[in-house]
C-alpha cells in the first residue's frame, strides 16, 4: 500500500473509532432535548433508528474504506462453541450482576438509575424487548469489535486498544445513567465482556449474550420506589 491510499485509510479508521465510541454517548446526551424528558415512542424509535444507524456507518466504513473484513472484528460463522460461549458469558454476567453490579450500585451508583428506569418503564414492553435485543448487538460491534481491535491497531497494543474501548464503553452510559452507575455497573460488565471477547475472539457470541441480558432486564425492569 502506498503512502497515500494508507493515510487515508488511517483517517477512515480514525474517523470509524470517533464514531464508534462518541456516537452513542452524544446521542444519549442530546435525547432528552429531542423529546423533551418524555417517553414520546415515536421519537423513541427515531432516536434508536439513529443509533443503530451508528452501526451501520461504522460498518460501511470498515468495508468499504477501511477494505476490512467482518473477521477483523471477530466476526465469523458460528458453530456450536458460538452458543455455548454466548450461554456461559450470559450466566457470568447474570452472577457478576447479582454478586457485585448491584452492591456496588447500592453504595455509589443510585444517581440518575431511578430517573432512566422511570423513562423506560412508561414505554411498551415490545420496544424494549426490540431495544433490548438489537442494542446489545450494536454495542458489543462497536465497542467490543470495531473499537478494540482498530485502537489495538492504531496504539500496536490489543491490550492498550481493549483497555481504552472498555473505557469509552463506560463513559458512554453517563449521560444516560449517570457517573456512579457507568462505572458500578457498565465498567465492570465492560470487563468481563471485554475479556471474553480477547479470550474467544467470537463478536456473535458476545452479541448474543449481551442481547439476552438486556432482554432480560428490559422483561423485568420495574418501576423505582417513590
């Protein structure tokens, strides 16, 4: 590759990670100007048609741009070890959810939970189970795949690039959910998806699991005490 095809394509990686992990947190940042702190369901839906948009931008530009392949992001055809490392990574998460997400978000993490718990509760039960199932899906392409393996590309460290992914996995559930709870809850369940991913390097195991998770908690989610 010649010097420029391969400055433009690190621009497209560049500009594929911004995406990847900014996007998500601004469109969490400006919902609440969009619909006004209601639970408006078709702006709703909009706003997840722009975020699983996000997705699909980052897509593009990795296949199209970039010329990679759905392999460099752990992306393959799935065979029986795909279940069951979805069904293990699922029951993990569901063990470090109830052993120590929910102690810690008990101690430091309560702010800004309600509130979000409340929005989603006022809205039908089959848009957060579509929620639920595609968001999961979205979040581990882009922060688990795309994210990991384009920053370990562009620092030369796997380890530097899953570290600062897992990071910005995080953080992109301030503005939704509040400072205590991104790093009580989505941080350490960044980690361990993080780590299962390295182990694996099976993205739709990782999908699979996240999905169902948030289908579940989408399912039982109930309203906060007043």
């Amino acid at each position: 590759m010649t010097k420029g095809p391969a400055l433009r394509s690190r621009r497209w990686t560049l500009a594929g990670v911004g995406l990847a992990v900014a996007g998500p947190p601004a469109l969490a940042a400006v919902s609440p100007e969009v619909t006004g702190g209601t639970a408006n369901l078709v702006l709703q839906v909009l706003l997840h048609l722009v975020f699983c948009g996000v997705a699909g931008l980052v897509l593009f530009i990795m296949l199209r741009h970039e010329r990679l392949s759905l392999s460099s992001v752990g992306l393959r055809r799935p065979d029986w070890s795909t279940l069951l490392t979805a069904g293990l990574l699922c029951v993990s998460g569901l063990l470090l959810q109830a052993l120590v997400i929910d102690p810690l978000v008990a101690l430091w993490g309560r702010e800004g939970v309600d509130e979000g718990i409340r929005q989603l509760v006022a809205l039908p039960i089959w848009f957060r189970l579509v929620v639920g199932a595609t968001s999961g899906a979205v979040e581990e392409f882009l922060y688990r795949g795309y994210a990991t393996e384009r920053l370990g590309a562009l620092t030369g460290s796997r380890g530097v690039g899953a570290g600062l992914a897992t990071l910005g996995f995080a953080l992109a559930h301030v503005p939704a959910w509040g400072l205590g709870f991104a790093l009580t809850a989505d941080l350490p369940f960044g980690i361990v998806m993080t780590a299962f991913y390295l182990w694996r390097r099976d993205l739709l195991a990782n999908m699979l699991a996240h999905s169902a998770g948030l289908v579940f908690a989408m399912s039982t989610v109930v309203p906060p005490a007043v």
